[in-house]
C-alpha cells in the first residue's frame, strides 16, 4: 500500500498558506485598533462605520457600473474578435494573433500614464488635435471614458475563452448558413457564437470579477475627480485617518470578497458546464474558413484600431513623454528632446534597485513560486484522498482576492509573525504575497501538465516498486518539463508587471516597478514615470519575445 501520508501535509500546509491570510483579516474587522497593538478591543462598530460612510456606497456603486461597463464592452467585442481570428479569412491573422495578447501583460499603471501623455488635458495627441481640429471632444477622467478604456483592455480575456471554444465548432453548419446566404455578420451572431455562448458567458463572468479589484486605471484616471472604485477605497484608508485604519481597511477586505467570492464560484461552476457543451459530432470535418468578402479590409482595419486603442496609443504617449524634458499646448517637441530622464534612471538609488528587484522577483521568484505549485499540484496529482480534494475550493479564496487585499494581508502576517516581522520590507515577504495571489493560475498551469503524462506510465513506475517521490521524480516531472517551462515564463511576465500586490509591502530595498509607478505618480514625477514604465514595458516585451520563441501559448 502507498505512503500517502506526504499529501496530507502539503494539503495541510496549503490550507495554513491560505486560510492564515483570511482569518487574519475576519479578526482584525472586529477590533478597534491594529491587531497588534495592546488597546484593540473587540468591536462590531466597524462595520458599522464602513457602512455609514457615503464614500465606501459611492465607491460601490462606481465599481458595479465599471464592472458592467466592461461586460458590455469586453464581451461582444472580444467574441466577435476570436470569431474573426478563427472561423474567417481575416488578413494577417499569424501575426495579429500575437499582438492580441499583449493588453493582457502590459501593466495597467504603464495603460494609465501612457493614456495621461497621450489624451490628458496637456497630453500629446490632445495639442495635436487642438491645433487642427479645435478643443478634443474626450474627457481622459470622466466615467465613460473610464469604462471605455478597461472594456477595450479587458477584450484580450474574452478572446482566450471564445476563441478556445471556437476552434472545437465544426464548419458544417456555418457552411449551410453560407449556402443560404447569410452574410459573415449573420453566421457569427446566429450561428458561430450561439454554440459557444457557454464560454462567452464564463468570460462574461470572468470580466465581472475583474472589474472588482481594478486598481492602476481608476487610480490615475479616476482619482482626478475623486472618484474612487472599491480598492481605491480600500488605498486611501492607509492616509486618510492620519495613520493606517487597519480594522477598516479589514471591513473593506470582508465586503470586496464577498462580492468576488460568488463570482469566481459562479464562473468555476459554469466552466465545468461549458465543458461539457459539446460541438464535436463522431464524424471528422475540416473547418472552412468564412469569407468576409468585401468587409475583409474593414474588418481588418477594425482589429488595427482596437490594437492602436489599447497598446500603440498608450505606449506611444509614454515613450515620446521620456524623451522630452516638458510637454504643453505652445512646446515644439523638436525644442524638449532629451534623453535626461533615461539618465536620471540610472542616477536614482530606489529607480536602479526596483528594476533590479523586479527582475530577480520575476525570474528567481517565479520559478520558486512554480516550484511551490509544482508540489501542491502533485499531491492533488490523481489523489484518492478526500484533503487533496479539498484543495480545488480553498484555492478559490486566493482568487476572490484582489492583488492590492494580498499584499495587505501578507503585510500584516509578517507584522503579527515575531519571526516574520524583520523581513517585513524585503522580496522575501513581495514573493509570498505574489505566489497567494497567483496560487489558482499557476496551480492550474501545473496540473495541466501533470494531467498531460498517461496514467500507465505512473502506474507501471508504481509496479516495479517506485515510490510516490520516485516517480515524480523520475516520471511525471520530467514528461511535463516544457508545460512547466511555459508556466515559469507565464510566471515571469505576470510577476514582471504586478503593481497593487506590493503597494503596501513597499519599504527600503524592496522597491519593485510597478510599486515605484505608483510612488512616482503620488508624487507628481511623470518624466521619471514615464522613463521606468518604458523600462518596465522593454522586460515584459523581452519575456514575451523568448515565450514566443519557445513556443509557449500566452493563452494559457
């Protein structure tokens, strides 16, 4: 009989992992004060306080609008977007594939300056429009055009579920649908999209809950107005009261998660449905591509206008706004070209750290973090035990919290923990905080692989008496080495360009990008800004371009 014994304990240590940071925070929304100091008392009022405050219901309800907002947006043109890249004859589909992906790994505080310098009152597209056209017809930090950017950045999400769907649809009845002379508009809503519409609906969801813990975007294009979003509510009780409103802060961590909570149960539940919509009929058929006719410029030019919306535009304001020392409506580029910034880059202490930091954080990190997953997923590899089980619902909560409420959770462990407490501002204490955060993703990416390698082969281990380490060792692991390459570079990108998870981890020597853009823009240095998010953006690009390389799927 198998020693067993070893999955308990993982399953064990991955529950404390988990359910530690959650406790922490239920107990500290019952006290008056900071959990670790000796006057907190036990107390409801603090709920009642959240909920008495009209800013945390204004909060709510600008949360709730972006989040449909972006539903509206992201949906329909997400599935008609993997529609046209899978089941049409779109033009320079090979190389638009890639482009489509890079929304997903840019960071939103780079989306956020670069929208700031490119169509900001002063922006650099904005004086160009004033000069031909007159005053711009946009406003960068109304609500409309809040909801406009992150439905147009969130596409990207909808596409990886449709389109995965998408290619499991046999072409016979768009065929038919052809023959009958239904334009390619009609084939995608009444035939194409309707048998997918249980992926397009966990995507739906999935867009959903994202809208929930949005932080870089709301912050910088939202906070001109006061208008703040859930986890910028959550942001400013750290300076609002004079000092860090823990137990607030904990009553607004409650509330967000039970908001996400039911989401992500909700689009678990409907992705085991989708999977099991089938499309594929016994009979083999060889998908034939619909033909635009003559929309097929139109629809191309379509595809090159969201990808100018959401990457060159942003992108471009951010690059042109780090080589100029000032940017306004009577300043000739020609006359402020410098390469300054770049140089104060290198000058700065805590700009040459964070870029150093990030690096190691997402290379060294993580395959550390991959190497965690890595075991986790095989002790709940083809496990008979009812606690490896359990793992597939604990590793919900992870997901329920957004990035800004995982850091501020590890941030607090490592205060309450006397062993902890000295590596509170070290990398040490960012790269718990990103492997919570990221537990469900890569735990899926890893399991993924594991399910890849055939039963008889492990068993067949088994049988000549391998044990449960041997035959990881010597079997799984080894068969499953490029989907857990692939899972480290996925882990380098998605580290590379986290931002909220380390906000409130930011000390002396931990300094990570993403943190710094923050830092940067409360106060007010956006030539600096902008030089750091073109370095950020260089490494991401330089994680994709080896990806693609490699061949790894940034769809995963």
């Amino acid at each position: 009989m198998r020693n067993e014994s070893w999955r308990n304990g993982v399953a064990l240590l991955t529950a404390l992992f988990i359910l530690a940071p959650v406790g922490l925070i239920v107990w500290q929304s019952f006290l008056t004060d900071a959990f670790f100091s000796p006057r907190a008392g036990v107390t409801g009022a603090t709920y009642g306080f959240v909920l008495d405050d009209p800013g945390f219901w204004d909060a709510l309800r600008n949360t709730v609008v972006l989040s449909v907002g972006m539903v509206v947006i992201a949906v329909p043109l997400g599935s008609l977007l993997a529609f046209l890249m899978v089941r049409t004859d779109l033009p320079g589909r090979k190389w638009i594939e890639p482009a489509i992906f890079l929304p997903l790994f840019m960071s939103p505080m780079v989306l956020a300056f670069g929208y700031i310098v490119s169509i900001g009152p002063s922006g650099f597209w904005s004086v160009w429009w004033e000069r031909l056209f007159g005053a711009p017809f946009w406003n960068v930090y109304s609500m409309p055009m809040l909801i406009l950017v992150v439905g147009l950045s969130h596409v990207t999400h909808v596409y990886i579920y449709v389109s995965t769907a998408l290619r499991t649809v046999p072409s016979d009845l768009e065929e038919a649908a052809r023959v009958a002379g239904g334009s390619p508009l009609t084939v995608a809503t009444k035939i194409t999209l309707p048998l997918v519409w249980p992926s397009i609906a966990v995507s739906a969801v999935l867009v959903a809950f994202l809208g929930f813990e949005l932080f870089g975007l709301p912050y910088v294009l939202g906070d001109q107005d006061g208008r703040m979003v859930l986890a910028t509510y959550l942001y400013k009780f750290n300076t609002l009261l004079g000092r860090p409103a823990y137990q607030l802060m904990a009553v607004v961590v409650i509330f967000i998660m039970l908001i996400t909570l039911p989401l992500v149960m909700l689009q678990r539940r409907m992705l085991r449905t989708a999977q099991r919509y089938s499309t594929i009929g016994g009979k083999a058929t060889r998908a034939h591509l619909v033909p635009l006719g003559r929309w097929r410029w139109i629809a191309f030019a379509a595809v090159l206008l969201w990808l100018y919306a959401v990457v060159l535009l942003p992108l471009s304001g951010v690059m042109l706004r780090s080589v100029v020392t000032t940017w306004g409506p009577l300043v000739a580029v020609r006359d402020v070209l410098t390469w300054d910034n770049y140089a104060k880059l290198a000058e700065m202490p805590l700009i040459r750290r964070s870029i150093v930091n990030t690096v190691i954080l997402a290379f060294v990190g993580g395959f550390a973090s991959l190497c965690v997953y890595a075991l986790i997923g095989l002790a709940s590899h083809r496990s008979p035990l009812k606690t490896t089980r359990g793992l597939d619902f604990l590793v919900l909560l992870p997901r329920a919290m957004p990035g800004i409420v995982a850091g501020l959770v590890v941030f607090w462990i490592f205060l309450f923990v006397p062993v902890l407490k000295p590596f509170v501002a070290s990398l040490a204490a960012m790269w718990v905080a990103y492997t919570l955060v990221w537990l469900p993703f890569g735990l899926r990416l890893v399991s993924t692989s594991f399910g890849q390698v055939g039963r008889e082969l492990e068993e067949a281990a088994h049988v000549t008496g391998a044990g449960a380490l041997r035959v990881a060792r010597d079997v799984t692991l080894p068969l499953s080495r490029h989907g857990l390459m692939a899972a480290w570079l996925l882990a380098f990108l998605l580290y590379s360009r986290e931002y909220s998870t380390g906000i409130f981890l930011m000390g002396q020597g931990n300094e990570v990008m993403g943190t710094m853009l923050v830092s940067l823009w409360n106060g007010g240095n956006i030539d600096v800004a902008s030089s750091l998010a073109v370095v950020n953006t260089l490494v991401i690009g330089g994680g994709i371009a080896l990806a693609l390389r490699l061949g790894v799927r940034l769809d995963a």
